[in-house]
C-alpha cells in the first residue's frame, strides 16, 4: 500500500520588518530616502515671519499624502511608513541663524518633500495631485521642480519621434540639419479653407519647414480639419515636386473628449503628416493618449496656450521649466511650443527660456528629446539670438512675421531662410542682406537690432 503524502505546508505570508523608530515620521535626511522609488518636489514659499516653517512643513507633507487637518485612526503607523510623504529640506533664504530682525515681516524659503511613488505611478494626474494639490489654495507656495524617480520614468513613453524623428520626417539628413522653420497661418481664425490653402502654399514654398494652424482653430463648422488636411497635403505634394522639399502640416485636433481622438484618427486617415494640441487646454494626458496611440503615427506639436495661466505668478503656481518643459516631454510631445525670450511678444526672462529648453532637450531618463520651437513676435532679425542661444536643432515659430512682409508670405518665409542661413554662416545678417532681398526688406521694416541683453 503507498505512503500517503503529507499534505503541503502552506506558504506563510511573510511579516514585513518592524518598523523604524523614524519610518512613520513626516521627517527625513535627503539620505534617508530612497531616491529611486520617490519623487522629490522643490518649493518656492513665503510666510510671515511668526510662523513656524519647519513645523509647518511636515503639516504640508501629510496633507498631501496620508493625512488631513486632524488625526484620523486608521492613518496608523503602518499606512505612514508606507505612504506619507517627508521633508527631506527645509532652507531658509537668507538663512538666519541666531535672530530674525524686527524689520523682516516674511521670511522665504526653499522646501523640499519626497513623495513614495507609491502613491504616484507613472500618470500626471496623480503626480499633480500630489506635489501641488490641495497645498496650491495654501499661499505663496510654488512648486519649482519635481525630480522624477526611474521606477515611474519608465512607466512613460515620452516623444515618439522627437528631435531625431522631425529631421526624419523632414527628409533631412543628420549632417545637414539647420535649424527649422515653423510658420502659423493667420489670420489667427475666420477664414475659407481657400485662403488657408493659398497661404499654406506661399509659406511652404517660400522654405517653411513646418505649417501649423494656430491654437484658436480646430475643427470649426466653417472651415473642418480633415478639409484642411487633404487640401494642405495637396499643396504639400506640389512644394516637394517644385523644390525637393517636405512640408509637416501640423493639424489642430484639439477639441471636447473623446471627440479629439475622432479629429485625430480622422486627419491621420486623410492623410495628415503631423498633428497639434492645445496641451494644457485638453490636459496633459490626453495629449499623451495621442503619442501613445499607435495608430496616431505622425509628430505632435504641443501648444502653450493657457501655460501663463499656471507660471507667471513669482510665488504662486509651478515652474515654466516643468509647464513648458518636463510636463509635455513625460506626455509625447515632439515640439513644444515656448514663449521667445528675446524680445518676443510674450514677457520672458531669458533664464527661463535656457531652463524650459535644457528641460526638453538634456537627458531625461531615457525619454527622446523634444525640439523646442521659440515663438511669439519673431522675425527675421532675432534669428540669430535663437541660433546662438539654442544651437541648430531647433525649430523657429513665426506668423506675422513672414505673411506681413511687403512682398507676401512666400517672400517672407524666404527673408527668414535667409536669416537662418547666414547664422549658420556666422554672418552678419546687415551683410546678408545686401545679397537677399527679402531679407533686406524684412530688416528695414523690423531693424536690426533685438531686445536680449546677455
């Protein structure tokens, strides 16, 4: 007769280790932590001088991970060793050590949290939420940088072309990229699609790289997007027969959800070669719906409209670096739009410009790079800035600029080819211009001279 088999021992859960006399604590050294499983967010904040910040700081980091304004019971030990988030630095500027003197009625501070990815994963809602939430109605609190762990960098695609990928798309080989230029039709809105076509036409052949429409048109009744997509393309094919050229049309999508996947689809089956969203207005991760389609094979271009809305605020709001840079880079976006701070339109230091461009372009985990696209009130005569500051692969963004020349949009986009290529040459655009005729008229109606001081 056989033995009969004992039966298996069950597999005991393992305990997890006691905790630490400090695990549940609100509190941590910078070395305490470990930095690959937590976000680490770096605050602006300001508060009257009575206060104290670093007792009021732990208050912040419960409130935004694991607590509210009174104890609740089953926040217990265990859920904060896990969840809560911690003060890793609170640095005072000026940093007064021994007395406060009684002319300073606010003092101001750099404070940074570290928040358990835990509570995160690798989505921007929740990342938000957490980092700037509820502590965003708290004050002069801004949220300046969040340093983005690997366990949540690999949870996001980022760009699907990127930087290398536009050049692709263009036809463009590695050693001869200069930099490119992207023209806005205007008017901004309101016209036939015969008048967008005839100036899609002018630009692209006049050496427009890229055609957009402009953030204040999508899909409007009177003039629809896929309409727009199968004339522009018609147009696209007869610049290339005529001057060896590719043109990328970038469609505005945008619209309500999900109807903005339906434009989407819709222009990509027309034929659309590149698309466009008004990122921040759809949010961020709609956006990212679209780069992580892979039926929605075609670049993106993410505009900044609304961007100021979160940034321009010295002690309220976040950081242009991670509204203009980091945010839509974690989202797909292959060029981001961004405000030109050398004498453009929009009023933009020159430091933020440098911070936003380093944020799309420098290594970031293993995200591709996005090509910034300055834009706002260029012309001509700041190109070199752009060139200087940003280097060749870059994308410059113009509307008035070339369809207000005198001699029309196709002369205009020609007057910044020119521009573009005498930087690359290192002369002067004055000289360039006395062989350029284009160029020369844009720089009598523009000068020549820019706003940007180093």
């Amino acid at each position: 007769m056989a033995a009969k088999k004992k039966p298996a021992k069950k597999k005991e859960t393992p305990k997890p280790p006691p905790l630490g006399k400090y695990d549940a604590e609100p509190y941590a050294l910078p070395e305490g932590i470990d930095m690959e499983t937590h976000v680490i967010a770096t605050y602006y904040t300001a508060w009257p001088s009575e206060l104290d910040v670093e007792a009021l700081s732990p208050v912040l980091a419960i409130e935004q991970s694991t607590g509210t304004w009174l104890p609740c019971p089953d926040e217990t030990p265990e859920v904060r060793a896990k969840h809560v988030a911690k003060v890793i630095g609170v640095y005072e500027v000026p940093d007064f050590e021994w007395m406060v003197p009684g002319d300073v009625t606010e003092r101001q501070y750099v404070v940074q949290i570290a928040f358990p990815g835990v509570n995160i994963e690798s989505q921007i809602p929740m990342l938000l939420t957490a980092c700037l939430g509820n502590i965003s109605m708290g004050g002069k609190i801004k949220l300046l940088d969040m340093r983005m762990p690997k366990s949540l960098l690999d949870g996001f695609q980022g760009p699907r072309f990127g930087i290398d990928g536009v050049y692709k798309a263009l036809g463009i080989p590695k050693n001869k990229r200069r930099p490119l230029l992207n023209n806005m039709i205007k008017p901004c809105s309101g016209y036939p699609l015969e008048v967008g076509r005839r100036l899609f036409y002018e630009a692209a052949v006049g050496g427009c790289d890229i055609v957009k429409d402009d953030e204040l048109i999508a899909d409007m009744a009177y003039n629809r997007v896929v309409g727009r997509v199968k004339a522009y393309m018609k147009m696209e094919k007869r610049v290339f027969e005529e001057t060896g050229e590719h043109t990328l049309y970038t469609a505005n999508i945008t619209d309500r959800l999900p109807k903005m996947f339906d434009n989407a689809h819709a222009a990509v089956d027309a034929g659309a070669n590149a698309l466009m969203v008004n990122y921040i207005a759809v949010g961020p991760e709609a956006m990212r719906g679209l780069a992580e389609d892979s039926s929605i094979n075609v670049p993106i271009l993410a505009h900044m409209d609304c961007a100021g809305a979160l940034y321009m605020a010295p002690e309220y709001g976040m950081s242009s670096m991670l509204v203009l840079g980091k945010i839509p880079r974690l989202c797909g976006a292959d060029f981001v739009v961004i405000p030109f701070a050398m004498g453009g339109k929009a009023p933009y230091l020159p430091a933020r410009f440098r911070q936003v461009a380093r944020a799309l372009t420098y290594p970031f985990g293993d995200l591709k790079p996005t090509m910034p696209m300055p834009s706002g009130g260029i012309t001509p005569v700041n190109v070199p800035d752009v060139v200087r500051e940003l280097g060749n692969e870059v994308m410059i963004g113009s509307g008035g600029g070339i369809h207000a020349h005198p001699e029309g949009s196709k002369a205009g986009a020609r007057a910044f080819r020119q521009a573009i290529d005498a930087s690359m040459k290192g002369v002067s655009l004055e000289e360039a211009a006395k062989e350029n005729r284009e160029l020369g008229i844009s720089l009598g109606i523009w000068g020549v001279k820019t706003e940007f001081k180093t």
